[in-house]
C-alpha cells in the first residue's frame, strides 16, 4: 500500500534481494508511471491506482506495456488485496488518513500489518488494536522508532504484557530535531515549504518532512507507542538526539536501558518487518561507530516547537481527539505546503480546531471518519 512512495520504494528494494518474498499488489495514488515500472518488474497480480483521474490513462500504460497485472478500479480496491486470501503479509505505506481503511481490513483478516502508516493507528487506536488481537493479526511497526522499541521489547514477543509485571519503566523516542533544531523563533517566522522539506537525516516524502521539521512526528509518534505498547503518555518520552543513530530506548525498571542503533535508512526496519522473527539483509550501509561524530541527547524546545505537547494533550483528552489533531495537522501541512498558511501558524491552527471540535469515543469507524471530516471542515474555516 504506497509503493511509489519512499517506504513503498525501500520496501521493494529490501524485496528485490529476498528470494522468498514475492509481490501480490500494488497500490499507489497517482503516479502511474512509476507503477507501471513497478508492475512490470515485480510482476503483481492487482495493482490498484486511487486517483479516478487516473485510470484511463494507466489503463492505456498497462495496455501498451503488454504487463499482465490486472488493474483494479473498484472504490474497495485497496481493502480488497489487503484482505485477499493469497496475501500474506501488507506493508501500510498510504500516508494520512487515507491509509486507515486497508490496514484495518488487512488486520480484520489475520495478515501482518506492517505499520508504517502511523496516522490510520493515531485515529483508530484501539479500535485497530482490538480487530488484531481477535483475529490473531499481527501489527510489526515500521518507524523507526517503534521499531527500534519493538525490537527491545522481548516482553511483547513472549506474550506478556508490557505494563504487567515488573519489566518497563518508560519508553524513550529520539528526534532528529529536523531542519530547524537550533533556528530561532525570529527565524521559523520566515520558514518556506522547500527549507522545511529539506530533513537534514532522512529521506521522505513532503507531509512527514514537515511533521518533522514542526516535530508534530513526535505528538503523533507519542500516541501511536501509547497504543502499540499499551503504556500511558506519562511513561513515554521524547529526547532530541540529531546524530538519528540510536532510533529509540526502553528504560526497564532493573535500572537497564535498551537501544537500538543503525544509520538513518528505513530499510533497516522494513527488513526486520519481513523477515521477523528472523532476519534478513536491508542493504543498509553497516553502522561503524567509530567514524561517528559524537552522539548527542537533549531535551526538546516545547517553547519553538509546540507540537509535541498537543499530541500529549490529544492523547490525555482520548476518544476521538487523536483523530482531531491528525486531520487538523494534514489539512495545516497541506496548506503550509501550497503557501496558505505560515509555517509558526501550523501549531496555532490544529490547537484552535482541538479546543473547537467535541471528542467522544471512539467507538466506530463511522464515529472517527465523522470527527477527521469535523476537523478538515473547521481546519479550513480557519485557514
């Protein structure tokens, strides 16, 4: 799900060196000529384009290409090869919202999701949570950092519960700091789309870049490691660390603490997704240590970065206020994007569209689709 996306494009680069892992689907939303590419060497069953502006023209690629993946156009296209019988495993790589639908319909039927759509798990929390563990589905997460906390966690592995028992004390996610770690408040007044997409680590896509530079990645990563690891928002931190070396720590309550360290590619956590609990050559560039520069830790400026302290917020109020501030957030990045709206006014917008939207459980997926489109209505109002 996004294959021609950066994690859709790592993904099939970890694939192409596996002599075990072939491709069933592919989605993609609009680019229709990377897909044919895509579908003409990895030779998928379906491959599903979302854009309708699209499917004639990809149609007439496919035609012309002699390719023998059928294309799907149906409005459940995507919960279609999620679910499909002959899929084993789902790499959710849809950014946004948009993304919610198949991976609950890929956990709904017993696949292994690998989460590397943190928003479809913001807005659904438990609701996603609760359709895996009925239908025995596993969630691997694909972010580094929960990744990194995955893979430090030999608690969840072994069926036991993270916060029962004398094992966790807290976990411990690392931020890069993005672009804007040591620029001034005068200074992020004047920030543009292109300087905020310039990430100084990773390579990625133009929304997470900007959640990055803004640090709302950490207020929405915040709620997702409260829902995966079954912690509250108390027990989970957010260190500044620029390096992107140590990807994330889980703090046990024996005094021990245990990181994950690898150079910044998200081939690296891909490869464990796939491969778990094995593992499997990435790619990834082989971390050497000694040729590191120094590696630093501090607190993050909630001051110039006000995001993270409204994920915490949206994750104390619960119900449907993650869902909130993730459609208010996209809506925000997407007009700070398209030159709508300043980059300082990101913050302030998604903390008015939190005070005036109401929250109520999240008891459905109709009651969380009707609080995201709540949200994008007062979100545009508002810009």
């Amino acid at each position: 799900m996004g294959s021609t996306g950066s994690v859709g494009r790592s993904t099939l680069d970890v694939v192409s060196q596996c002599d075990n892992i072939s491709v069933f689907a592919l989605s993609a939303y609009r680019n229709s000529e990377l897909l044919l590419s895509q579908c003409l060497q990895y030779e998928p069953q379906y491959a599903v384009l979302v854009d309708p502006e699209q499917h004639q023209h990809f149609k007439r690629l496919l035609a012309e290409s002699g390719c023998k993946t059928e294309f799907l156009d149906t409005e459940d296209a995507l919960e279609l090869i999620a679910a499909h019988e002959h899929v084993d495993v789902v790499m959710a790589a849809i950014v946004g919202a948009a993304g919610l639908a198949s991976g609950l319909a890929a956990v709904s039927a017993g696949k292994r999701l690998l989460l590397a759509n943190k928003e479809s798990l913001i807005m659904s929390g438990k609701l996603l949570i609760d359709a895996a563990k009925q239908n025995n589905a596993d969630i691997i997460p694909i972010d580094s950092e929960h990744n990194a906390i995955f893979q430090c966690l030999a608690e969840t592995r072994s069926g036991l519960s993270v916060t029962n028992g004398p094992f966790v004390d807290k976990l411990v996610l690392t931020a890069s700091g993005g672009p804007f770690l040591n620029t001034s408040k005068e200074g992020l007044a004047k920030v543009t789309p292109e300087q905020a997409c310039a990430h100084p680590k990773w390579s990625m896509g133009q929304k997470i870049s900007v959640d990055s530079a803004t640090l709302m990645n950490k207020g929405l990563e915040l709620i997702e490691a409260s829902f995966l690891f079954d912690l509250p928002g108390a027990a989970i931190d957010i260190v500044v660390h620029p390096q992107s070396i140590v990807h994330s720590m889980v703090y046990y309550r024996d005094g021990s603490v245990l990181a994950q360290l690898a150079n910044p590619d998200m081939r690296v956590p891909i490869a464990y997704g796939l491969a778990f609990p094995d593992r499997m050559a990435s790619g990834a560039q082989v971390l050497d240590l000694t040729r590191q520069p120094a590696l630093e830790f501090s607190e993050p400026d909630v001051d110039r970065f006000p995001c993270i302290n409204l994920g915490r917020a949206a994750l104390e109020a619960g119900g449907t206020a993650p869902a909130v501030l993730n459609a208010a957030n996209e809506i925000a990045v997407a007009a700070f994007l398209s030159n709508r709206l300043e980059f300082q006014q990101i913050p302030a917008m998604i903390e008015a569209v939190l005070s005036k939207t109401p929250c109520e459980p999240a008891a459905s997926l109709d009651i969380i689709r009707g609080a995201d489109s709540a949200a994008r209505i007062a979100a545009n109002k508002l810009i």
